[in-house]
C-alpha cells in the first residue's frame, strides 16, 4: 500500500511518498509561492509518484492555518483568512480532488506534527501530549485530539495572552494582539528585538531566559487547561535545545508545585522535552494521517 | 428507575434522589463538616430514601476536589491534597461503596455543572461548551470531556496566569500563586481588596471591570486553546448578571478578532453567557453522571 503526504508550510511544501511513515520512498520539497503553482507542483508530484511506484491509496495533509476544518462546511479544507499574501479562502483540497480519486486527509501542520511526536516521538506511550512549535509563528496542539466537529475551529494556542518579564519591554510583533506569545517569543519577534536570531545570541544573553519564560507559561497553561501528560516544544526557535532548561524552569515557577503529579523535583525533566522527529514530525504525521484515515476509509478529520 | 445525586462542596453538601435530574423526590443539604460525619449523613439520607421510596440504581456524585480520577488507580475517588481542613487524600466513596452495592460515578463538581449546562442548560444544542465558576475559588471545565484516563488529572483552569489590570495592584489571595486568575478574581480576592461582596459595590466601581478584565482572559484563552462554542459563567460571584458585559468586553479585546468565528461585532453576546440553571446545575449534573452510568453499566468517568 503507497500513501501520500504533504506538509504544508508557509515556506515551503514537501511531499512525499511511502508505503507509511518510516519508509518514505520518493520526496521533494516545493517552495510556497502561489496556491496554483505550489499545490499544482504537489499534484505533478504524486502523479509522477504514481506512474513510477503505483496507484496512491490516501493523502494526508497538514497544512499551515487558519484552516476550516469543520466537518460538513461547504468551505471544509479552505484556508481562512491569513496574512500569507494569495491564500485566504484557497480550496486546499480541490487540486489534489481532481487529479486523485483517493480519499484527502487534512489538518493543521501543528496538529499532525503534534501526533507523530505522540505515536512515534517524545510521547510515545503516554495518553497525551501537548506540542507546540516555535517558529515564524507559534502553534500548539493535543494528540490525541478529539473530533474538531464539535468546536469552535482548531486550537489557536500560539495567542494567549503572557504576563510580561519585567525585563522586556519591547512592544511584541502579532498584527492582532501585539504582545501575545507569537507576538513576544516568536523567531520574528526574537529577531526584532535583539537583531539576531535566538541560536546566535550568545547562552548567557538574557534572551534566553526571557523567551524561556514566555514559553513556560504556555506550558503551565496547557497543564492547567489541557491536563497533558507532557509538553513537547519543536520548531526552529527551538532548534539547538539550548531554551529547553529555561521552559522548564519557567513552567515550574508558574505551577509552583500546584498539580500534584507535577509538584516534585525532576518532574520539569520528564514533563517539558524536546522533540524526537524534530522537523520530520510534520511529514510523518501527515502520514499517519493517511494511514488513519485509509484504516477508517472515510474522508474525516478525526484524528482517534 | 430512581437515581441519586452528591454535590459535594466546601460548605456544603446536597443529597437528592429522584427519577431523573429534572424529577427529584428528596433533598437535603448537609453543611460540611469532618468527611466522616459527612458522608455518614449522605449514606444516613440515601438509606433512609430508600426505605421510603425503593432501592436506588446508581450515584452521582460531583465533588470539590483536587480528585483522583485516574481510572484505574488505587485511589481512584480519593481526594488529593485539600487546604480544607481533614478532607487531604480521604476515600470519598468507600463510606457509600460499604453501604450501597450500586455503581457510583464521581467527576469534579465543575465537570459535573458544565455537563448540566450543556445537556440541558445555555449549552443546549451546541457541540461544545466550557464552564466556569466563580466563586470561593475558580473551577472550569469542558463539556463534552473526553476520558480522563490519558490525562496528568483533571482541568484546574481557575489557576493560570493573567495579565495585570493596571488599576489593580492588589498582591492576590492564592496560597500557591499568588495573583494567578483565583488569586485575583475569586471572591475572596474581591472581598479582601475592595472589604465587601461584588453585589455589594456600586455598577460604576471599577472592581466590576478589573474583576470582568480577569475572568475575560480566561474566556479568551479557553476560545484559543479548547476551541469551545460557548463559555458560561456561573457561581456567586456571577450572580447578579451584572459581570457579563464587562467579561464580553475583555474578552473581545483579548481575542481582537483573531478567531475568525469570534471575529464580528455581537458575537461575544452569544460566545459568553450566563447560566440557565443557576445554582442546581451541580446536583442536576450529578443526576446526569448517575444516568449515564446507569445506563453504561460500568464504574466509570467517562462523561462521553
């Protein structure tokens, strides 16, 4: 049986092509310009897959946002409305629909990254874990996740709102909120701030543990509301595992022992890790995704 | 059929029995003092019930918590570490298990009231609602819930962190965080800061609006990270009605038309709510938990 999966980012979309998510057998990376052109690269692709390695039995999408991912919309797999220039309201589905009579998984790339690292990663063997991403952007999700039919839209993380470090008084770079978590601990605003990005900033700069703090909260948080077994923070920010200390300390000062199955020394090690996929996660899970919903051989989003 | 019902809180506890949540034959309340002699005037009513009106088949039981809801645990039911006085790690079934051979399901007082809201309360008809109460303390919870048996515990929402009022400069009343969102907006926080009950203050002071700032942020962080259709605001501290507009203020400017469902003038008139059931939403939610125990036949917190 051969899947296809697609990652698709606001940088670029890669594809690829496998009998399941460890054993990939054809891939290309595209970079994202317009919908037309990228999602028609995608399509060249897997129909050139096809004609070498055989007939695609199901996709799996996972996609940059916001997306409609409301079962039964009229607009279920369109963008929403986004920054990213060309590609608010773009029908991501429908390109691939023409071309591949197969069934189409979708979700957000947060979402299938988030259950790779569960299935196959740093959550292997847990009930649940939460997984954020820092990058462009901050994304964050629960695997596994209930059916998204029966919610306002897909988890939206990334803009809770932070308490300030005392130290940081730069103005935040959201276009919506200014100082939420993407506004304050995003690689842009990283970049903005302190004119470089976070790995090159020497380890004693206060960046650190600025971005650190920022970070836990949202960790603290997600113990709070989402009662995760484990937090997984992947993405670039995040890429030389140096924040990692600075998560850790930060979420213990927000939860200050209040969780009792968090409230002992060490518990910090185990509960905030780093990812094991780490930028593979995101095309894993759009395999997993594809296998998923090849097993239940519906065109569904319910990613149990 | 009949059923019976436990809303256990820190000041007191309501027994009933009756034939469904909206048909209840007896009630009382029992303040709460020691857990044995608690519990022992639940059993003593629930015995007595029976003599009078037939055997019960099954109980419901919604208590204040930190609880052990890990299904399979060995101390499954028991109360987790309390400041309330004597109530630390007590067994709060066994007392009923020795007397009672009927299945008896406990959840969270708040899970219990937010699953009361939505079967049959504000949350009617949607798919998703979350559910705060704001009272002594500040619980939240989500309904429908999944298991929680891959989850650290159950939600403890009332404990995040929130952004300052710049009004308000009142150091907070929570032992383990000081000013997180308890800290700050329980009532006690606004009792200590302000020497009197919110219903007590004129509409025009600004502990309305400092108070609504806080629980507003709470709403907009359960709308990013849950993704619920509704939030509804129940409790003491509510009761008046008078919170709302300044919550639906705050988290209107929170969320800053970031989710595109939340994203028009007037929708926070329908996303923030009031309770329809008011102070029986934990007793009629605990008849809910009998029901549905009753009806799956298994000791179980599965609240699907």
């Amino acid at each position: 049986m051969l899947y296809g999966a697609i990652e698709g980012g606001g940088t670029k979309f890669v594809c690829a092509v496998g009998r399941s998510a460890t054993e990939i057998l054809e891939s290309v990376v595209i970079p994202t310009s317009d919908p037309d052109a990228t999602l028609g690269a995608c399509v060249s692709f897997f129909a050139s897959a096809e004609r070498k390695l055989g007939p695609i039995g199901a996709l799996g999408f996972g996609s940059f946002g916001p997306l409609d991912l409301r079962t039964g919309s009229s607009t279920y797999g369109h963008m929403q409305a986004t920054p990213k220039p060309g590609w608010s309201h773009v029908n991501l589905l429908s390109p691939l629909r023409t071309r591949f009579d197969v069934t189409i998984a979708i979700d957000t790339d947060v979402a299938v990254a988030a259950r790779a690292e569960w299935r196959l990663g740093e959550g292997r063997g847990l009930g649940s874990v939460g997984y954020v991403t820092v990058g462009t952007g901050i994304g964050a999700d629960i695997a596994p996740r209930d059916r998204l039919t029966n919610r306002l839209m897909h988890p939206e993380m990334g803009h809770i709102g932070v308490r300030r470090d005392p130290r940081d008084t730069f103005m935040g770079v959201c276009p919506f909120h200014g100082d939420c978590l993407e506004g304050l601990a995003s690689g842009p605003a990283i970049y903005q701030r302190w004119g470089r990005d976070l790995a090159e900033l020497p380890p004693r700069h206060e960046a650190w543990s600025i971005v650190g703090t920022y970070l836990g909260q949202l960790a603290a948080t997600m113990a709070l509301i989402l009662s995760v077994e484990r937090v997984i923070f992947g993405g670039g920010v995040m890429a030389n595992g140096l924040l990692l200390p600075h998560i850790r300390a930060a979420t213990w000062r927000s939860l200050n022992r209040y969780l009792q199955p968090l409230n002992h020394e060490g518990s910090m090690e185990h509960y905030i890790a780093g990812p094991l996929l780490g930028s593979r996660a995101g095309i894993v899970g759009a395999f997993l995704l594809a296998e998923s919903v090849y097993s239940t051989r519906r065109d569904t989003n319910d990613l149990q």
